[in-house]
C-alpha cells in the first residue's frame, strides 16, 4: 500500500445535502421498504436481540481496534480529510477488524459509526481508501445505517431465529431490505467519486473489490479500461435468457455486481450531475424538501424501473423470438428427406 497521502486538492461541498447524489432508486426502494408489513416488527426483534445501539457498538469496541492519531494514524487523518470534504460536522467513529474477507460497512441507528476489515486496508492504496472511507460516510450522512444494519444480519442469519414472525412473513421483508441495500450501494458510490474526485481511482476500487489480491502476484496485473470494457460487455448481454439470469442472481446479495456499480458511476458522471456538483450547484442541508420534493424522487426512480423493466422485456421478447426461429428450422430440417 502506498505509504504518502495524495496531495492533489479537492474541491470542498459545504452543507452538501445527500439527496444532491442519492441514486433515485436509493431512495424510492427504501419508502417501499418502509411500507411493508411486518417491517418495524422485525427491526425491533433484531435490535432487541443485539443489544440495540449499545450492543452493536460494544461487539466492535471489544473486538476491533478503534482509529486515532496514534491507532492507524494515516487512516485517521484520510477519515478527517473525508469529513472535511463533505463539510459533515462530527467523524464518525472508525474502528478496524481482523478479517480476511475484503468489506467495509456502516453501523448504529442514532451514532452511527464504520467498520473497515484489515483485508481492505491491505489491498488498497491512500487513493482508493480514501474512496472506500467516502462511500462509507455516504451511507452515514444518507441515514443508511441503521436499515444496512438490519439487512446485513438478515442476509447472515437463519430466519429460525425469528420465530415468531414466520419464516414466510419474514422472507418478502429479506428481499425487500436486500433491494433496497444493493440500490443505497449505488448512492454511497456517487459519494465514494465525491470524496475522491478522481473516477478511475473509483472504479479501480471495483475492480479490486471484484479480483484484487495481496502479494507480488497481483502487481500491475489490473487494468481499469479492460475491467470497464468487461463491465460494458456484461451491462449490454443479452443472450438467451441472460438478463433472467442476471436478475436472479442478484436476488440474495446485498451490493449489485462489482461490473454493474463501475457502469452506474459512468454513467453517472456522463450525465453531468456530477461535474455539477463539482461546480457548487448542490442541494444544502435543511432544503431537500422544498429543492427537491418526494415527487420529483418517484418520477426518476420510475424511469429508472421502468427502463430496467423494458430491457428484461425486450430481452425475454428476443429470446422467445430466437428460440421459436430455432424450433422453426429444426422442424423444417426434421422434415427433409
């Protein structure tokens, strides 16, 4: 890992609101969520059963190591530099966990705080960290927390330990938190770009996240522009019933494919919202309402559904159109002497 910190200057965002980024989607799925029966039950029942705010808290402060200026003291100083940039008040607290597996996450319900496995600080550079700790603050400054939390246990535990609910009144509230998560993901990505000002480093990130790896093995053998054509080829396949597929491979997971997150971002700069951000031209905090109202919020999610719903349906109409051409002609060949 890179032992200096980047000193190219970023531009600052004072009283950025989060909705200035939010991924409509982000937004749309989580009132759903919020909507469906059984929802608030469950919350209470999972929080009960750690603790609530404390008990979540205390698994890491007794098993982590929390950040400071003499405990990772370069991270504490990226963790800073990344509040400042978001002009966000008080640094949520940062705690480090010996864990193989690469990940990072936001926790709590009314003091949030963020936890970065030792995987990730071990394979990523000071650029692509201070991407990771953006995207984190993201889903804090968003008010993720406390729902990511609620869905990270549900995609870990056994439905057996709420009995109560019912393994089938629980299983729609599942898919709905994991919806919702892997659409907050494409949100605290746009904040991971703010934070670093710098996309290639942001989809560096991806891709690392997708195959990175520790060792000399794994020295200059990445390349962003083949992992982005990669990400084209599979955003644009349409095969047979590859979208279907697609879909339903992406039911249980809690972040969409590491491919389709580095397409959301491009095409995010692509639309101009964020060099417009760039430029200060960004909703402050304590004006979401009256800037941008829930109406304006249902009508992009809407487009944003509607279009993935076309694709499938246009991929499905291809594919049933393909496979009736195929049954054609092999019952044409049948009928030749």
């Amino acid at each position: 890992m890179s032992t200096s910190l980047a000193p190219r200057p970023r531009q600052r965002f004072p009283e950025i609101a989060a909705v200035s980024w939010e991924h409509p989607a982000d937004r749309a799925a989580l009132q759903t969520l919020r909507t469906v029966p059984g929802v608030d039950e469950l919350i209470r029942k999972v929080l009960a059963m750690l603790g609530g705010e404390r008990g979540i808290r205390l698994l890491f402060q007794g098993n982590a190591v929390r950040i400071g200026p003499t405990q990772f003291p370069k991270l504490c100083h990226l963790h800073t530099e990344v509040c400042t940039t978001f002009d966000w008040p008080t640094a949520p607290e940062l705690y480090v966990t010996q864990t193989p597996i690469f990940n990072a996450g936001a926790y709590g319900i009314d003091n949030p705080f963020i936890v970065v496995h030792s995987a990730a600080i071990e394979l990523l550079d000071d650029d692509e960290l201070r991407v990771l700790l953006s995207h984190e603050l993201g889903h804090v400054i968003s008010g993720h927390a406390l729902y990511r939390t609620i869905a990270a246990i549900l995609a870990l535990v056994s439905l057996g330990v709420l009995p109560v609910l019912g393994e089938l009144v629980v299983l729609p509230i599942r898919l709905a938190f994991l919806e919702w998560s892997r659409k907050s993901e494409l949100s605290a990505d746009r904040a991971g770009l703010l934070g670093s000002q710098d996309v290639v480093t942001a989809q560096r990130l991806d891709m690392k996240m997708a195959g990175g790896g520790r060792g000399a093995g794994f020295a200059g053998q990445l390349n962003v522009d083949a992992f982005m054509q990669q990400a084209h080829e599979y955003a644009s396949s349409s095969e047979g019933l590859d979208v279907v597929y697609k879909l339903l491979s992406t039911l249980a997971l809690t972040h969409p494919m590491h491919t389709v997150r580095a397409s959301e971002l491009q095409r995010w700069v692509a639309s101009g919202e964020y060099d417009r951000i760039l430029r200060g031209e960004y909703v402050r905090r304590g004006a979401e309402a009256g800037e941008r109202p829930w109406r304006d919020d249902v009508a992009a999610a809407g487009s944003y559904y509607a279009g993935e719903a076309r694709e499938l349906a246009g991929h499905l109409a291809d594919a049933a159109r393909r496979a009736a051409d195929r049954a054609r002609e092999a019952f044409r060949n049948a009928q030749k002497p």
